[in-house]
C-alpha cells in the first residue's frame, strides 16, 4: 500500500474472513481479498 486509500478496505476484509474462518487456505483468502483494489500502483 502506497497512499493508504485502500488500506481500510483490506484491513476490514481480512478481519472479516478471519472472524468467519481462523485458518483460511491460500485460495480462500485470494477469493476474500480479489474485490479490494488498490490502484496508487497503476
């Protein structure tokens, strides 16, 4: 994260999925992160 306009999304997401599963797999966790996008990237 460069500017910081994404950074609540992620952090919510990820609380998120681990409150709803404690162990997620790889798969699991790409499937709960895809819809937070960061673009201060490109």
């Amino acid at each position: 994260f460069q500017c910081g306009i994404c950074t609540p999304g992620q952090i919510v997401a990820a609380k998120a999925l681990l409150d709803s599963n404690p162990s997620p797999s790889e798969d699991e966790i790409r499937e709960w992160m895809v819809g937070n996008l960061c673009r201060c990237t490109g």
